[in-house]
C-alpha cells in the first residue's frame, strides 16, 4: 500500500528513483501504517514520510489495490520476473487482473514491427497456439504490447494474452489482462513506448522478435536492451526456411491461414534478425524449431530469492 501510495504514477508523487531503499528497509522491519511516517523519518526519507502522512492518501492507495487496479511487488499478482528485473517498477496500474493466466503456464515475451512481412505474422500466430496447446507444465503465455503487427498477432492466437501498454488504460480496448507504468489518461510517448519494451522483455521466461527493423523501431531497441540486461533469452524469426522444408520450415505442412505455401521462400536472413544475431540472439527459422527452442530447459534465476520469501509473508 505504502508503494502503490508513494509510486504510483498519476497517484503517488515521488520519482521512481531509489524506491527499494525505502521496499528494503520496509521489508526489513515490516511496519504497521501508523510506523512508517516515523521509521521513514529515521533513516533520511523526509518527503517519503509526508506523503504517506496526507489525510486519506493511504486509504485511497488501499481502494486501488482492493479494485485490483493497482499492483505493488508486494502483491501475489504482480509479475513474478519483474520482481527478478532491475527493470521492476515499484506499482502498476493493472486492468481485468480476472483474465491472468492460469497458474502454472510461462510467459513469452512476443513482440516485432507494426508492418512485418505476412510470413511473420503467420509464423508468430503458430508458435504461440502450439505453445498454448502444449500439455500441462509445458505450455505458454503470450505477453506482448498491444501495438499493431506482430503484438496484435500474438494476441489474437492466444488464449491468454498480457499487454503492457504505453499509455494510459484509459486508453486500453483490451478485455485481457492490460498493465500499464503510466497515468491511466497519459497518451501514447516515445519514453513511455521504450519503458514497456523493457517491461515486456523483463516479463518473459523467453522472447521471440517476429521482425524487426535493423537498427530501428521499439521491438528492435527493446531486445537489444533485453540482450544487454541478459535477464531474457531472445529469440529471433530469420524469415528463411529450411531446404526440404514448407512454409516457415514447419516440416512440409502449410499453416493454417498461410497465403504461401507452396515452393519455398528463399533462404535470405531479414536484415534486422541478422543484427539481433549478431547481438547474440538465438536464430529462429520456422516453427518447429521455435517451439522446440522455447519448450527447451529455461534458466530459473531467483536474482532475489531472500525479497521474494519476504515479499510472500507480507503479501
């Protein structure tokens, strides 16, 4: 409550910047409300403590979070990989929590550009409903960020889908679960856009780029940030296929929906795959090899293993 209260954008009125000294020493001492203001206070968090003392801010921070309209690390329902990410945000608005995925699927960060080649968009919508399909402890979620393209396409093939947006949800046409870092009527900006990129990236177990323009775009920028971070693998569709193999080198089979699947595309490598290769992306160049990709062994890296025991107790 007291983060929601504090970080909230469009609620709360601090800047994000060192958040987690003011998490830890709350998670070190597990206050009641009536302690913070002082506890606060003790350890240099002057303007931290007059805000949680405004009459009736807490209690409205409270009326977000029983809504279900906003999220905190401490809450059961906040991403668990953000928590691991130094991407991690302190609160989030959240919209139609009730369509979260079922316990026990991984999520897959999905993303490309807004006007990727049909193949693309093919060969994205397929994995993501083998991946969904799979049995029980195997099978995947789509998390992506709404925008048109490759986003919208994984979308739709999912059962589940998770958008992180980059503008208000105000703004949010979405009847999945939607989260959002910004004031719920803040509009679309280039800094907000970059922002869930790396929310996204950070979301997912593993990523796949559909497409993406060499050096250009946010699903470019957004997976070399997530290379870097080194918190996700990512993966990245070549546009090429296999000698032998059909459309997206799915073994021979053409796609449901494919509008080619008859000789097979030429074996040229998508310029910005190429560059994400490069960066250490893993390539990409059909179907099969996509899902046997993402269904292979993840890492489970609890970076904060200690916050997230702490983190459960006060949930």
């Amino acid at each position: 409550m007291a983060l929601v209260g504090l970080y909230l954008r469009g609620f709360g009125v601090l800047p994000w910047r060192g958040w987690r000294n003011i998490a830890n020493l709350f998670w070190r001492n597990v206050p009641s409300l009536a302690e913070m203001p002082s506890l606060l206070r003790e350890h240099g968090f002057r303007e931290a403590a007059m805000v949680l003392e405004i009459p009736g801010h807490l209690d409205a921070a409270w009326d977000l979070i029983e809504d279900q309209r906003a999220l905190s690390p401490a809450n059961p329902l906040f991403p668990a990989r953000w928590r691991q990410s130094k991407f991690c945000p302190p609160a989030v608005w959240a919209k139609n929590l009730s369509q979260l995925p079922p316990d026990g699927m991984l999520p897959l960060a999905v993303v490309g550009s807004r006007f990727p080649p049909e193949r693309c968009l093919s060969f994205v919508s397929e994995v993501v409903r083998q991946l969904e399909s799979s049995e029980a402890g195997t099978a995947w979620h789509v998390v992506s960020g709404g925008a048109e393209g490759c986003d919208v396409a994984a979308e739709r093939a999912s059962g589940f889908p998770v958008s992180i947006l980059p503008f208000g949800l105000k703004f949010a046409r979405s009847d999945h679960a939607c989260f959002s870092v910004v004031a719920p009527s803040e509009p679309f900006g280039t800094i907000n856009a970059m922002e869930r990129n790396a929310l996204i990236f950070a979301f997912g177990a593993r990523a796949i780029v559909g497409h993406c323009e060499l050096g250009s775009g946010g699903a470019w920028h957004g997976a070399v940030g997530a290379l870097r971070a080194g918190e996700t693998l990512v993966g990245v569709y070549t546009g090429e296929a296999l000698a032998g193999e059909g459309f997206c080198g799915d073994g021979g089979a053409a796609l449901p929906g494919a509008i080619y699947s008859g000789a097979i595309y030429a074996g040229a490598v998508f310029p910005g795959a190429k560059g994400l290769m490069s960066a250490r992306a893993v390539p990409l160049r059909g179907v099969a090899e996509a899902v046997r990709w993402v269904q292979s062994e993840v890492p489970r890296r609890h970076l904060f293993e200690a916050e997230e025991v702490r983190l459960a107790s006060v949930g």
